[in-house]
C-alpha cells in the first residue's frame, strides 16, 4: 500500500511539473519576492514606477502603454530626443502612412503619450545599478532615480570610420547627419560612405544642395532595398562607386579638402577632392552606461529572452535598436516598444504595486518630478555688427550656440543651453545664432556644422565643439572659460 501511494505521489508530482513547463510562466523566472519587496519603497524619494530610458519609437511606445495602464510613467529622452528618427526626413513605411516626414513621427508619439501621462526629462542617464530593487538610475545632471521598473530604449549611435583626419575634421567636411547638415555644402562635391538604406537617404537628403553626391560602397554592390536603389536613379547628381574604401579624410587648418581612395579590387589608391564626408556605415546601440549590469550579445546589443523584452535582469526589459540587431525598423522598434511597456505594468502587477500604493506615494510626494520647463531667453543676434559688439567685445567670455529649426539635435539642445546660461549669465555671455538668419556671422566664423559652440575669450574664438552637449557638459564647458 505504501508502494502504491508512494508511485501516486511521485505521478501526480510528475504531471505537475509536466503541466507547469507548458505554461507561460517559467520556473527560472519567477520572482523573488524578498528582492521585490513592495515595503522598501516607502521610505525612498524620487520614485519612478515605470522609467523609460529614451524617446524614440520603441520609449515613446513603452511610455504610451505604461502611462495608459494608470502607472506614473517617466521618460528619460537622452542627448538626442527622439532618437535617430528625427534625423531622417521622408518615411514611407511608417504603418498607416504612405509619407511622412521622421520628426513628425516623433511629434505625434510624444503628444499621444503625454495625453496618457506620460513625463518627460530632459537627462541621460549615465550609470545604472540593477543589484538592487528599486533600481538606481543616476542621470548626467546628478540626479538618483529609484525605478520600480525599466525599460531600455536607449537606440544606437552613428558608426565611425577610425581613420587619420576623421576626428581631426569632425564638424569641419565630417559628419553624419545630412538632414543637419546639408544646407551648408550648397554647390559643393560631397561623398556618402556605406552602402545600405541609410546611405541612400543621406544622399537624397543632400541632393537639394550639393552639386555632386558621390556614394562610396565598399564592395561591390549595395545593401540598400531595391526601392531605395530605384529612387536614387531619380537623381542625376548621384552617383555610386563600388569596391572604394575611404583611407584618409584630407584637409586644410579650417576644412575638408578631400579624401584618399583606395580600390580594392584593382589594389590602387587616389585623392578625390570633395568637401563634405557623410558617414552612414552602421551604428553601435548604445549599451556602454550598463556596464556589466546586463546580459549582452557579442555584438554588444542587449540580450533578451526568446520572444519577449525581457533582459537578463528581472523587472528591466528592453526594446528598440539597443537590442534589435536584426531588423532595425522604426515600426519594429515601436512594437517592441510596445510589448516592453506591456511587460513592465505586469512586472508592477506581480509585486504588487497597484494605484492605492501610487496615490500613497503621489501624496506624501515621494516620486520624480521632472523639472520645470524655464521661461528664461538666451539673446539671440543674427546681424555680425551686433555680434561683434555683445559677443566679441566684450569684457565677459562668451558661449555662443550656431543653431537651426531644421536641425532636429540644435532644438534638442537648446533647452539645457537655456539652463545653463540662466545659472551662469552673471559670468558669462550666452547667445544663440539662427544659421538661416546669420549667414555673414557663419561665414566670418567658418561654421559648416549645426549645432556648434563657439567659445570667446578677449576678442577670440578659443575653443570649438560640434556636437550635442547635455546640461553638465555645457556647465564644465562654461567652467573652464572662467578659470
């Protein structure tokens, strides 16, 4: 009889076990509810029940279905809001659109999660540590975020070349972005490096200005689809070369002169005079700030398990190129954005954290408030007259930012540039350039790139950065003029 009810016990333990493996959830993921204990939240600030690190398709998705669950939703949008969308200009795959123009992709997914309560800072976060619940975000601008759950959204960062002159030139005749950029090679020879989609768009997105678009292709033919090849037969000042490798970026003591080619298939080397390289040969997502907190993929993207946003950490998913190695679509990426948000208001379910636990923290103002949007105008001076008497004469040094409404990263920028002179107009002059407004001043100062900062001190520009800068970079930046 004990034999018997012994190899019943065993039986029904067996269909058990059985029956468990072909449901949803794994036994490897369940939660360890004494590392997710609801209780050690209520004497935390700063609380973010649901934190969305970056504001492209796949964060702006996430933020979209976490704010519409009823959960307090934050947005962290990064050094380039709206991510690399905004960068692009005619889409013609966006579902439920023939065309529409990348920003505007952007525009409308933001308003759609606000609408649903989302909130949005402008900050990066630059170090994570998910070895403790809740997690702890630190952000550029030194702030300590405690987040219930994560979704990284963080995208990818435009690929460089490695080769002598590439850095040396970067915002003089280099760069990779057409869209910001094109309006100042008007009648010059430029050349694309890369061969898939992107390369394409570059050059079309140049054809309005440049008189000649040379698209440098390292093998033979181009990964581009067969449409984007099809639309770059429309214009005639485009052409493509093949089996060419840029070796060298050439140039004189203010910009680009040229290139050195090397042929790899007839094993000979040339100089191609140009005065514009546009990069588009990849991108490399943006994982560094996770250190070792993450389970990565050999190519560095986020590893998630098979099917779903969920990353190697309990409770932080990811979603969009940062962990799409394979498709890299703005519509995958905002489905996947979507799952994540899905998978992190079931992650907030499952511990326990319901909207009688928010309203408690809501009340005794435990969580993040983004900062308030300042009301402060940085003087902006468009005649060279004017800019020659406040920015260089005078007795104070100067910051000047060269900005412009098409260019999506300048008008990212400009909120933090507005801070930071706000903080720091007692010791130093702060002014905006509008590049469509200024031409002499973009001229007499050699300016071929948007943004860029110019720094004055006593009459002379004594230090030039052409790139997007986040609030701390531009208070050292200030710092070092006043020392």
């Amino acid at each position: 009889m004990r034999k018997q009810r012994l190899v019943w016990v065993l039986g029904i333990f067996n269909i058990i076990l059985l029956c468990s493996s072909c449901t949803d959830t794994n036994t490897d993921t369940l939660l360890d509810m004494r590392f997710y204990d609801i209780n050690k939240i209520y004497n935390l600030e700063n609380i973010a029940p649901i934190a969305i690190l970056g504001s492209g398709p796949a964060g702006e998705c996430a933020a979209l279905y976490g704010g519409r669950a009823g959960f307090d939703t934050l947005v962290l949008e990064g050094t380039t809001p709206g991510g690399l969308l905004t960068q692009t200009t005619l889409v013609e795959n966006w579902p439920g659109s023939t065309e529409i123009q990348g920003p505007k992709i952007i525009v409308n997914l933001k308003e759609q999660s606000g609408k649903w309560g989302a909130k949005f800072e402008l900050d990066t976060v630059e170090k994570v540590d998910f070895n403790q619940w809740p997690f702890k975000l630190y952000t550029a601008d030194g702030k300590k975020i405690n987040a219930l759950t994560v979704v990284l959204a963080t995208g990818a960062t435009p690929r460089y070349l490695g080769i002598p002159g590439e850095q040396e030139f970067w915002g003089r005749g280099v760069t990779t972005c057409a869209v910001c950029d094109a309006p100042f090679y008007k009648d010059e020879d430029v050349v694309v490096v890369g061969g898939g989609d992107s390369a394409a768009e570059e050059a079309m997105q140049l054809a309005p200005y440049a008189k000649n678009i040379t698209i440098l292709v390292r093998k033979d033919h181009m990964r581009a689809s067969a449409a984007m090849q099809t639309r770059l037969q429309e214009y005639s000042q485009i052409s493509v070369r093949y089996n060419v490798e840029v070796k060298e970026v050439l140039g004189d003591e203010m910009q680009v002169t040229g290139v050195t080619l090397y042929n790899n298939k007839n094993d000979t080397t040339e100089h191609m005079p140009i005065s514009g390289v546009f990069l588009a040969i990849g991108h490399i997502p943006n994982t560094k700030f996770l250190g070792d907190a993450i389970k990565l993929t050999n190519h560095g993207h986020i590893h998630l398990a098979d099917r779903t946003q969920e990353t190697s950490v309990q409770g932080v998913f990811a979603a969009g190129d940062v962990a799409d190695a394979r498709y890299r679509q703005a519509g995958v990426s905002a489905g996947h954005g979507i799952s994540a948000g899905l998978d992190a208001t079931f992650f907030l379910n499952e511990i326990g954290f319901n909207q009688d636990v928010q309203t408690k923290l809501k009340d005794e103002y435990r969580l993040y408030t983004p900062t308030a949007e300042s009301d402060y105008k940085v003087l902006e001076i468009n005649d060279l007259e004017e800019f020659k008497r406040v920015v260089v004469e005078s007795d104070k040094p100067a910051i000047v930012d060269f900005y412009a409404d098409w260019c999506p990263t300048c008008m990212q920028m400009l909120p933090a540039f507005t801070a930071v002179a706000q903080d720091m107009e007692d010791k130093i002059t702060f002014v905006k350039v509008d590049a469509d407004q200024a031409k002499e001043i973009i001229k007499t100062y050699k300016v071929a790139k948007v943004p860029a900062l110019l720094a004055f001190k006593d009459g002379d520009v004594v230090e030039r950065h052409a790139k997007t800068m986040t609030k701390r970079e531009l208070y050292a930046f200030g710092e070092s003029l006043i020392k």
